[in-house]
C-alpha cells in the first residue's frame, strides 16, 4: 500500500547523515557506511511508493561512486588526497556528500512518482536498478553550463525584482527577496537536475 511521500526534510536527514559519515570516517573506508545510509533512505523511498526493493536493486543504488572502475579509483585516490593534503578539504567532501546523496534521493522520489515506466511492478529488479543508478550518476555528475545559468538566473531575477510591501524600507525588500531566491534555489537546482536524469533514463520515461 501507497504511503504519504517521504517529506524532503527526510532526505536532507540522509545527505547530513551521509556527510557526516565522511566528517568522521577517512575517505574509502567510509564507503560501506555511506551505502548504508542511502541503502536505509532508498528502501524508506520504495515503501513510501508501494515498491519493494529487491536485494540486488538495493546493492546497485547505493553505488552511485562505482569505486570499482578505473575513473571511480581514481576518484577515490583524489578525496584522500584533497582530505589530507588540502585545508577544510574534509569538509568539501563531506558536503559533496551532503548534496550527492540528498540529490539521489530526491531524483529516485521523483522516478518513482513520475518517470517509472507502464506497466510498474510491485518489486524494483536489479537490472531497473541498474538503468536508474547510471542515470542518477550521470545527472549528478554533470556540472553543466545550463545548471549554471538555471541557478544565476533565479538569483539575477531575484535581485532585479525586490518585492513586497512598496512602502517598507529598501534593506527589508532587498532581504525579503534574497530570502526568496535563496529559498527557490534548491527546486531549481532540482529540476535541472530531473532534466538531465529524465534524458538519460530514454525514451521510456514518462513526462
């Protein structure tokens, strides 16, 4: 049975959760920790939709690094070395995590919810998994131009457009609107993101 979706509040819980694992624990061996927290918010994401995990789905979702391949060692060997040779290089790494980690789970909500192809089984198979795991990678992964400019357009229309009361002094409307813009920024990060997830996913994603 369909339960009440996993409010983004939860999913923020998991990134904190996950970069937290990388505060604490040096880069590699922090690799089964931080499955398991996705492991632990994927499976709270499939309940929520009425879907069951299958075990091999859940081993392949949780590694969106993919530490096994050449450029997923070389990853790894480059974490440890801004860790221990770069200042506050933990900390770039353990928000990384933070924003890695809450993006997956907020595209994954969102396959569920949308972009699942008819006709949509009960049990999510490993080789769904799979198709969907190489998704959330390449989206997360692409730094692109059009992120860029999704996120500087909110923040330049934001600062165009001071609203509210015309009355109020000038420093309260500018903070109203830096409030706004900077709480819109995450939707658009978001849907940018979909964008390039729903791209890759093909043709049998539903809009």
């Amino acid at each position: 049975m369909t339960q009440a979706p996993v409010p983004d509040s939860v999913l923020i819980s998991y990134g904190l959760l996950a970069g937290g694992v990388r505060l604490a624990v040096p880069a590699v061996i922090d690799i089964p920790f931080v499955r398991a927290v996705r492991g632990a918010m994927f499976d709270k994401l499939a309940r929520a939709a009425g879907i069951t995990l299958s075990v091999e789905a859940r081993r392949v979702l949780v590694d969106l690094e993919d530490p096994a391949s050449g450029r997923g060692v070389a990853g790894q060997a480059l974490r440890w070395a801004v860790g221990r040779f770069v200042p506050g290089g933990v900390a770039m790494d353990a928000f990384r995590g933070v924003l890695r980690t809450y993006a997956a789970g907020a595209l994954f909500a969102r396959y569920l919810d949308k972009h699942r192809p008819e006709p949509r089984e009960p049990v999510l198979s490993g080789r769904e998994a799979a198709h969907v795991r190489e998704s959330l990678r390449a989206a997360i992964e692409r730094a692109t131009v059009r992120h860029v400019q999704a996120i500087a357009r909110v923040v330049m229309d934001g600062v165009r457009a001071p609203h509210g009361d015309r009355e109020s002094p000038i420093v309260e409307r500018w903070g109203d609107a830096l409030f706004d813009t900077v709480a819109e920024l995450p939707l658009t990060w978001m849907n940018v993101l979909d964008d390039d997830f729903v791209r890759t996913l093909g043709p049998g994603a539903s809009s």
